[in-house]
C-alpha cells in the first residue's frame, strides 16, 4: 500500500454531497474561501458539494477538515438500523425527536444558530403546529453513548425497516406533492417510484442522515418533470378546492414558477431552514432567500390576510397554517401498501436486468454475424464500363435471299425422288 492511499484511508469518511455544503455554510464559511484554504478552484468546490467529483488524497483530509463539525454537535455514529429507526423517529415530528434524545434534537438548524422561525422539520405530513420563535441557540449537550445490543434483541430487517419509513412518510409525502403539483394521480405515483427508487439503493439510503429527505427529493423531481405535459392524464391539474379561501391559496401556488413553489413549499410547509432548502433545491441561500421571498409576495396578493401580517414570523406561521390545512382537507389517494411497493421495485429491477442481458446479447449476436461475413482479404472493385470502338463487325451466314429461299426448297423437294441409294430406309 502506497502513502497517499494510507493517508486516505486514515481520513474519515466525507459526509453527502447535500451535507457537505451545510457544514460549510453553518460555519459561514463561502466557496472562495474554501477554494482558498484547499488549493483548488471555486468550480471544484461546487463540483464537491453537487456529488459530481469528490476529493482525493491531502486536499481530501484538508477538505475534511475543513467542514468538520464542533465536537459539540458530532453526531453519533450508529448501526444502519438504529441509524434508521432514529431518522425516522426524527421525521415524525418535534415530538419524536425530543424522544430521539439529544443527539436527534441537535438538527441542522441547531448545528447553524441562524434557522428561520419555523416548526421541526416534519416528513411525515405538513406540521400543524405553528412556527417557534426563534431563540438563541444553547450549548447543545455532549451526545450520549449509543445504546448496547441486548443479546435476545431482534434486529431490524431492512424490510422492516423500509416498510417503517413508507408508513410514516408516504401518506403525507403524497399531500405534499399535491400541492406541488395540483395533482392528485401524479402525487401518488411520484412517491411511489421515490420510494422504489429507494428500495432499490436501499443501502445508499439507509446510512443517509435524512432518508425521508432522501425520499422527499426524489419524489419532487420526478413529480416537477417537464415530461408529464406530453402525457394525456396529467396535462392538465385537477379540479381546485371549493372554498373560496383554500382556492386562492391553490390557484396562487400553482401560478408560481416551480423552483419558487418547491422553496415555498419546503421553508413554509414542511419547515426545513433555509440551508436545507437551498441544499434540497440545489440553488445558494442567498437565491432561496429571493425566491422565498418573491413567493411569499406572489401569495400575499391573493390572501390579504397574509399581505396584512406584520412580522415575516407571522407571515411564516400563517402560511404555515393555511398549507397544513388545505393539503388535510385535500382527499389525496392513499399509496400502495409497502410490500407492493417494494415488489414493484423488485419486478422493475428485475425487468431492466433482463432488458440489458437481452441488450448485450443482441450485441455479441450482431458482433458474430458481421465478424462471420466480413471478407477476409481485400477484394478490388469492379471497373465501370467503358465503350470500346474499333471492333470488327459480327461475322457469320447472312440473310438468304429469295433466289437462295428457292434453291433451298427445290433442293428439299427433291431429296426423296432421287434414286434408291439415296433414299433412307426405315428399319
């Protein structure tokens, strides 16, 4: 083993591409000084925190380094299940987190101090509670020791631990689609093929510090795809609510641009800081600060009730309000059960395995073919035809003339007159 691959595997392993970058904004740190401080350029720092390249060698522990968190806040490392089941916990609500402990209460916002005032995070459904004051934030305690493994305790299977995170997070991942889409039918089926395309890198989502938010992504963009206007049953949205209040407010985020509708939806609705809404959103906070605010203005001029709250807090906490109950009082359809779900990923992955085996095996036929009728040698092209002049005419019997007619037919006449010897015999 070389130096440099000893020094790498001595550094400790990056975070994602999403949590590289709220490391790095919640130590107010910018991509130049970054770029600065590891030797690289500031497009190789985006490059790191998009997923696209990722560091190698010294600038890797420098990088590393760099972004690391206060040992404070460090979260504790767990076992993919527990990791899992805590997440998820997480994800139920503020409740649940302060169940999670301490560990699970330090979120992004804590680790930032500069989080919006807005409820926890919640990816189950769109928080009913208002937003919190925001509050100084305290010296977070020292994370407790993770608990040992009972002998008789059974561990979680990653079904069950998949079939745990569908439950929770499915029926109100699907209002919130809703609301991102105006539809009802393509809610539905965006977070089902989310939750596929977990089943199917589970191992990638299950070490993930957010699944739900790994989900929630995923179920986003298939359900922002340009692609749905050329499908028949999704160009057009669905019948608006009847209340006059509730149809405003859905005819008024629909008329928003996408990029600002998710914004709106992610800060105001599910209640994410604006950290990881910007990360989530793939855009810098300074750009989802303005669409946030842009949004709200956009809305404001069809709730006056919005435009007439004073400080943006209450602004925040009534739009909260008014999302959390229109995406409740939506009849939205329910997902499939877990287990279809999950069979339906197996089925899928199955179906593209035996396409690209079929794919490859068409290949090396084609390949064989053309190898077994290629020409061995060279074979010179035929000469286009030229006219040749000079050449003799055709010889050979002319055309009898009626004089050489006549001969010819007294000659034939009298054949069998003339005498015996001449005369053939039949025997």
């Amino acid at each position: 083993m070389t130096r440099s691959t000893t020094d790498e595997a001595a550094v400790p392993p990056l975070p994602s591409p999403k949590e590289r970058r709220r490391l790095r904004e919640a130590k107010s740190l910018s991509e130049e000084e970054v770029a600065a401080a590891v030797g690289v350029t500031r497009a190789t720092v985006r490059s790191w925190e998009t997923g696209r390249t990722s560091p190698r060698g010294r600038k890797r522990a420098l990088y590393a380094e760099l972004i690391a968190p206060e040992p404070a806040v460090k979260p504790t490392v767990l076992k993919p299940p527990v990791v899992i089941a805590e997440a998820t916990a997480a994800g139920a609500g503020p409740a649940a987190a302060a169940a999670a402990g301490p560990a699970a209460a330090a979120g992004p916002a804590a680790a930032t101090g500069a989080g919006p005032a807005v409820a926890a995070p919640a990816v189950t459904d769109l928080p009913e509670a208002p937003p919190l004051p925001e509050a100084a934030p305290a010296d977070p305690a020292p994370a407790p020791a993770p608990p040992a493994e009972a002998p008789g305790e059974r561990r979680v299977s990653p079904a069950e631990a998949f079939d745990e995170l569908y439950a929770r997070t499915a029926p109100g991942l699907v209002r919130q689609t809703y609301l991102l889409t105006g539809r009802r039918a393509l809610a539905r089926e965006s977070v089902e093929r989310a939750f596929e395309l977990a089943w199917q890198r589970w191992p990638e989502v299950a070490v993930d510090r957010d699944p739900a938010g790994w989900v929630r992504a995923a179920a986003y963009e298939y359900a922002m795809s340009p692609w749905h206007r050329l499908r028949r049953t999704h160009r057009h949205p669905d019948a608006p609510p009847t209340e006059p209040g509730k149809r405003a407010l859905f005819d008024a985020l629909l008329d928003l641009p996408p990029a600002y509708r998710r914004t709106l939806l992610l800060y105001d609705g599910v209640g994410l800081d604006l950290p990881e809404t910007a990360a989530e959103t793939e855009a810098s906070t300074p750009a989802a600060a303005g669409r946030l605010m842009t949004a709200r203005a956009a809305v404001a001029e069809r709730l006056p009730e919005l435009a007439n709250a004073g400080s943006p807090a209450e602004q925040s906490a009534l739009l909260h309000d008014r999302l959390g109950g229109l995406a409740r009082a939506e009849h939205v359809p329910v997902p499939r059960p877990a287990r279809a779900v999950r069979t339906g990923s197996e089925s899928q992955a199955r179906l593209w395995t035996r396409a690209a085996v079929a794919g490859v095996a068409l290949l090396i036929a084609v390949t064989g073919l053309t190898l077994h009728t290629a020409p061995t040698h060279y074979e010179p092209p035929i000469s286009p035809p030229e006219r040749v002049g000079g050449v003799p005419p055709r010889g050979g019997p002319q055309k009898l003339t009626a004089q050489d007619l006549k001969l010819q037919k007294s000659l034939s006449e009298q054949l069998a007159h003339g005498p015996e010897r001449l005369v053939p015999q039949l025997k």
